[in-house]
C-alpha cells in the first residue's frame, strides 16, 4: 500500500509539473501575442500621428500661401492709390501752373 501511495505521489508531483509547464507556455504564447499586438498598435499610433502631423503642416502652409497673397493684394492696393494720388498731385500741379501763367 505504501508503494501505491508514493506512486501516486509522486504521479501527482509530475502532473503538478506538467500543469505548471503548460502555463509558463501558455503564458509565454500570451505575452508574446500581447507584444504582438502591442507593437502593431504602436505602429499604427505612429502612422496616425504622422497623417496629423502632415495634415498640421499642410493646413499650417495653406494658411500661409493665404496669408502672403493678402499681404500682396494690399501690397498692390497701396501701390496703386499712391500712383493714383502722385498722378492727381501731378495734374494739379499742371493744371495751376497754366491757370495762372503769363504767357
């Protein structure tokens, strides 16, 4: 009877051993699935973050090819009332001298 027991126990023990071995491999299939997984997500945040980051910038350079042609529309506005105001500032000038001269 006492050889049964220790056969048992000992069958029990290796059993014991196997459990625990199929879950330290079941374990290390799982982390290495989680790490898997993980780096794909990693790899997609990155690919989300760069499509932001450009989207950023070509909303960032849009704003300012706006912004540069307002600056020249102005830039041409300004330089057309001065010619306007030196051309009329010239017919006055025109216009008085004859008006008044001698000759």
């Amino acid at each position: 009877m006492s050889h049964d027991f220790r056969l048992t126990s000992v069958s029990h023990v290796f059993l014991q051993v196997d459990v625990r071995k199929k879950h330290m491999e079941d374990a290390v299939v799982h982390r290495k699935r989680s790490s898997r997984i993980a780096v794909k997500e990693s790899v997609r945040e990155a690919e989300r973050a760069e499509a932001q980051r450009k989207a950023d910038e070509e909303k960032e350079m849009e704003r300012h090819k706006r912004w540069e042609a307002r600056a020249r529309k102005e830039e041409e506005q300004r330089i057309r009332r001065e010619t306007l105001r030196s051309l009329r500032l010239r017919e006055r000038g025109r216009g008085g001298s004859e008006r008044y001269s001698t000759v």
